[in-house]
C-alpha cells in the first residue's frame, strides 16, 4: 500500500471551465491518518471533496487517490474505484429512504464485489448484523431509516460507510445537526470502526472545536486559492 492516501497538486477546477472556482497547490494525506479539514462555509471543501472522490475531475493538475491518477481515469472508472475503495459520510447522511436499516447498511456489498470480499463476517448479513450491533442498533435492523432518530440515522450511514473495509473514510459536515456531547459520541465510534477497518479518515467541518481529536489538521486557505 502507498503511503499517501491523496496527492494533489496544482489543481484547478472549475465548473465553468472559463472560471475557476478552486486552485490546490498541494495537499498529501497519509495512509492510516485522521485528518480534519475545516474552512468557512462556501470556502470549497465539498468542490475539494469531489475531485478528491473523482465525482469532479480538474482541469488541470495531479489527483492521486489510494494508488490511482484520477484524471487520467474515465468517469466510469472513477465511480468503481470511489464504490470500491472509499466509504463517504454525507451531511445529510442520503440514506435511501424506503429501505430498512438492514438494507441500508448492505447496499454496498451488493453493489461492489471488493466491499463483499473485505467484510470479517462469513456473510454480508452477518457483517451487517455485527456493525449495527458495534453501533448500538440491533434493535432497529428491520426498521425503516425514516422512522430512526437523527442520531440513530448518523450510525445507520457509518456503518454503511464502513461496512467492507474502505480504504478510505470521507465524512462531510456530518455532526453539523449535533449538539457538543453527541459531537463527542459520534466522533468515538467513527473512530472505533475507521480504526478497525484501517482505513485514512478524511472529516470535513467548519467547527473548530472538533480538530483537536484529530492528528492532523488542514486548512483549506492554506493549500488553495479560492477564485470565485
């Protein structure tokens, strides 16, 4: 395994490819690191998130992520290898609403065969089983994800988001609807379950007073320049 997780260097994206919204001179994770990086609402962290995932591709410049030259991927290959290698922790956890939690949890072994392959369980049901249970909700594996709790559906998208060992952990603004001690609990068993999979965490926030439980922290002011 490489030692670096992400590599960028000299990026610049832009949706409008006359108008560049965010330039990267450069940004290194390390593998098996928590890395917090924070800056201001409409800085460009969730633009940064999805070069970094491949949903976006630059214009120009390096994006290696877990081995691979994302620019020099095809769209198609990019959403394999993001399926495959990364799990990503949403704002507003996206959840599918009409599946139970049980099924939620799942989803990404049957849509990915290497997420299959990496689970410690002899069955995706079983893995299932033994997450939820990790998490506190062996209760509700049957229950639709719209009658959970918020807090209840923030565990529902970790384990997802774990489930199949993903080499690399993206979590976006997932604690902004948190008060500070479910802050705290939330971030312990994300770490618990990144530590147990081994898997890089990337968490992304505009609070501050989360960077201190993290090894290392990054601010988007100092590896890019804004251009919008």
């Amino acid at each position: 395994m490489t030692s670096e997780a992400i590599h960028l260097r000299n990026v610049v994206f832009g949706y409008d490819r006359r108008t560049p919204v965010l330039r990267v001179d450069e940004l290194t994770v390390e593998t098996g690191k928590r890395v917090f990086l924070y800056g201001p609402s409409g800085s460009g962290k969730t633009t940064l998130l999805g070069l970094i995932t491949g949903v976006l591709k630059p214009q120009q410049g390096s994006c290696t992520v877990l081995g691979k030259e994302m620019t020099k991927m095809s769209a198609p290959a990019r959403d394999r290898h993001r399926g495959s290698e990364m799990g990503y922790i949403f704002q507003s956890f996206n959840l599918i609403p009409y599946l139970t939690v049980r099924q939620n949890v799942a989803l990404p072994c049957h849509v990915h065969k290497r997420r299959r392959q990496q689970i410690v369980a002899p069955t995706v049901g079983k893995e299932v089983e033994r997450l939820v249970g990790r998490l506190g909700l062996e209760a509700y594996l049957d229950r639709n994800v719209k009658k959970l709790s918020t807090g209840q559906q923030q565990r529902v998208a970790i384990a997802r988001a774990v489930i199949g060992k993903p080499s690399l952990v993206i979590a976006d603004e997932p604690t902004s609807s948190l008060d500070s001690d479910r802050r705290a609990d939330f971030l312990e068993l994300l770490f618990e379950v990144c530590d147990e999979a081994r898997a890089t965490l990337v968490f992304v926030s505009h609070d501050r007073s989360l960077m201190e439980r993290f090894e290392e922290r990054v601010a988007l002011s100092e590896i890019s320049r804004g251009c919008a």
